[in-house]
C-alpha cells in the first residue's frame, strides 16, 4: 500500500514518508546508509532482504510489518534468521517495536550477527521510537558513554495549558507546543498517522501510564530541539 511522493495515492494507500525521515535521520548521525527499498508482504521476500542487508550492516532498520496482521511477516521472518529478543512495549505511539539479530549469511565478518530494530509502520510511531530508542542505541555503538547517548532524552518542566482526561495503560508521548504565555498546547489529532503533529510541535509531553492532566498541571516535556541535536 505504499506510495512514492509524486504518485498517484490510490484508496487504502500511504505515502512512503518514512523512507526519506529515516534515512536522512540516519544520516544526520552519521551513519552510512544502505537503503533496501519497498520489501514485498512475504515472508520469503523479507528472509531474504534481511539476509542481504545482514551481510554489511552493523545495524538492520525496518519501518513496518512488525504488527499482528495477516501480511506482517517481519517478526517471524527475524526469528527465523537469527533471533527476536523484544516485540512489543508498554508505549503510545509505538507498541509494535521489536529487537533482535540476524545471522550473517557469509560468516567473515568480526560479528556473527547484526543487531536489528523494527519500528512501527505508522509515521508518528516510527519517528518517535527512532528518536527514544534508535538515536541512542546508534550512539553507544558509535562509542559514546550511555550518559551521552541519552542526553537528548532530558526532560523539563512545564505548564499544560489543556485536559487529557482519558488515561491509557500505555505510556504516552504527546505531540505539544509553546505557547504565547508559556505553557503548553496540545495537537487536536493525536493519531500516529498524522505527521503533520510532529512537524507542528516543539516537543513531546512525556505522560506515565494511567496518568490524566488537567489545565494548571506541571508535566515532563523533551524539546524537540534536543532530539534533533
């Protein structure tokens, strides 16, 4: 169902917006990029992609196909090469998150295997699970202290200007920004499709589980400033 930009957007399509945030994120950190492209819904295709991208990455990337659909074959595709060591966290957006490793297919290189991460598929799920858990993991095996590596990750206190009065079980990060008389506002659509909201905000409101905010209430918020550094 995915769609390049530029191309018609056919019912039941997206648009591939995941494929030019995630690589050029990469590239912001550094890293080399080597980019695989659209993987068919088989399980077959995506053993073999992870094969392939095994051979010379340090680090397996996948956006999607990490869920519990019928075309989802990215988890049983892992434990297949090699092996699934997380699916799934107590996190809204973002619960599909996985990390494993995959066996390398030719065995001459220092590692047997390379590590893997699959993010989630919708845009907003797999922006954030990058920045919370991809940006610092790449850090530390670009060698920096964990200290360092999740220094972006800092949160201050300030002033939500607006009710979120439905508490989930998940923790949750939401999509806010600054306001005129300092405090913070709230993206009306919430949803992980929309990505628009991060492209709004300043930062994400980092609420614990089964907690609901009330106007006036002091809350954890990391700039986005800090997770773009």
């Amino acid at each position: 169902e995915l769609v390049m930009p530029g191309e018609s957007l056919k019912p039941g399509a997206i648009y591939n917006s995941n494929r030019f945030v995630l690589v050029n994120a990469l590239r912001a950190l550094g890293c080399e990029v080597r980019d695989l492209g659209i993987v068919p819904d088989t399980l077959a295709a995506t053993r073999s992609a992870l094969r392939d991208a095994a051979s010379g990455a340090d680090l397996i990337l996948t956006s999607g196909g990490v869920s519990v659909g019928e075309e989802d074959h990215v988890k049983p595709a892992v434990e297949a090469e090699g092996e699934l060591n997380m699916w799934q966290i107590a996190m809204k957006p973002g619960k599909p998150l996985a990390y494993g490793k995959v066996r390398r297919p030719d065995g001459g290189t220092a590692s047997a295997t390379a590590h893997f991460i699959g993010l989630p598929g919708n845009p907003v799920s797999s922006l954030v699970t990058f920045l919370l858990f991809v940006k610092p993991f790449l850090r530390i095996l670009q060698g920096m202290t964990k200290e360092h590596a999740q220094a972006h990750l800092r949160a201050i206190t300030l002033r939500a200007d607006f009710d979120w009065p439905k508490a989930d079980k998940r923790r949750e990060f939401l999509r806010v920004c600054l306001n005129a008389n300092g405090g913070l506002d709230l993206f009306e659509n919430q949803s992980s499709a929309v990505l628009t909201s991060t492209v709004w905000a300043d930062g994400l409101l980092d609420n614990p589980a089964m907690q609901t905010i009330s106007k006036g209430d002091m809350v954890r918020f990391i700039p986005m400033a800090s997770l773009q550094q």
